[in-house]
C-alpha cells in the first residue's frame, strides 16, 4: 500500500508541476493545496467505495469472500456508517422513448410577458418548488385552481434534485385522487434539471422511472404539459 501511493504521489507531482509551473524544488502538498487537487489515493479510495455500493445496491454484489482483497471494502463501508447498509437509488439502464408528455421549457421573458401564466399552460395548473435547509428536505405543491396546497417534508438526505423531482409526481398522485376529467394539466417547475431528466430517453434513476410512468398514465386521460 505504501509502495503503490509513492506511485501515485509521483504522477500527481509531473501533473502539478505541469499544471503550475513551478521549480522542480516545490513541495507536491504546496502544489496539490494550489491547484485543489485531491490525493490521488483517497480519491481511488472513494471511487472504488462509490463503485462498491452501487454494485451492491444493483445487486451484482458477490459474498463469496467478504473479508478478503476488494471484497473488504463494502464491509468496511457498511460498518463505518450504518446508512451504507441501505441501497441508493440507482437501477440498470433503461430507455423511455416514447412519452405521453410534453416538457417545455419556457425563457423568463416569457413568463414575465402580460398578466398571469404564459397561454402554454392551461387545464389545471400545478406549482412544484423543492428545498433544502439545515432542518432537511422539503418539497412544495400548490394546485391553483383547486387551491390545494402540500408541504412534504424528506428528511436530511434527499438531494434537491429528488425533492423537485418528487413534487413533481406529488402533483401526479394528487391529479389521481382529484378525479377531475380535465382535458389539459399542467404543471410547473422552476427545475431544469429535473424537467431535462423526466425528458430523457434512458435513465439509471428508479424515481425518474416511477414518475416518467406516472406522468404517461396520467397522460392517458388528457394532455399533459410539463
């Protein structure tokens, strides 16, 4: 181990020297603070961490020798902290080429343009807005004409990109036990992330999955317009 990080010291020191340009006599730790490069082995360390974890939330994760060569790194995870024990939200690849629905990305200007929401959106109108502060996560649905208002609380580890994206389906569920026959619905997120991902051909994601299903049911019905 301690061989295989001079190693590795050594390539990240031609990489800062190349990067910075300094003399030959400059320390690597000056150079890596400098330049804010990290260490290459705790870097390989994290990767090989990251990689073990989803193999084992995908289920590829084979037992065979648990305590032995790279085998021990998921054990060594799980043990450092007991939320390493749970899966992450990751699946195998899978495509989505055919939606029901519409993502249009409107330009501020747009918006701003004459009193109320721009002509695009109609039928029953949703507000989604997602955020995260110190207490946790929290995602918010308001429905305008219905005047329905939620306030769905995440916990500490939901990213801000998942809460927007589960307002979003929130919206969905809500439209559902509605029951209104409505011929268009639309609803709006200030999330160009999570429209750009619900929009995408394939995903790794398991929510994305669920809500681009969500949102091809619901399309069903009428028009739906994101």
């Amino acid at each position: 181990m301690a061989s295989a990080k001079k190693r590795l010291s050594r390539v990240q020191r031609l990489a800062c020297l190349g990067i910075t340009g300094a003399i030959c006599t400059t320390p690597t730790g000056a150079m890596e603070a400098l330049t804010g490069l990290p260490l290459l082995d705790l870097l390989i360390q994290s990767e090989a961490r990251s990689a073990a974890h989803c193999l084992w939330s995908l289920g590829c994760w084979s037992y065979l020798h648990p305590d032995q060569g790279h085998s021990s790194i998921l054990m060594w995870l799980q043990k450092s902290d007991p939320i390493f024990s749970t899966g992450v939200a990751v699946m195998r690849l899978a495509f989505h080429l055919e939606p029901k629905y519409r993502v249009t990305m409107l330009t501020r200007e747009e918006w701003a343009r004459g009193a109320g929401t721009p002509p695009v959106i109609r039928g029953l109108v949703w507000f989604t807005d997602g955020s995260k502060m110190m207490e946790g996560t929290e995602a918010g649905v308001y429905g305008q004409p219905l005047g329905r208002r939620l306030s769905i609380p995440l916990g500490k580890h939901a990213t801000v990109f998942q809460v927007e994206v589960y307002a979003i389906l929130a919206c969905v569920h809500e439209t559902e036990i509605q029951g209104r026959p409505e011929k268009y619905v639309s609803i709006c997120s200030d999330s160009q992330v999570a429209l750009k991902a619900l929009q995408a051909a394939k995903t790794t994601s398991p929510l994305i999955q669920q809500c681009q299903n969500a949102l091809n049911d619901i399309s069903l019905t009428g028009t739906l317009w994101g």
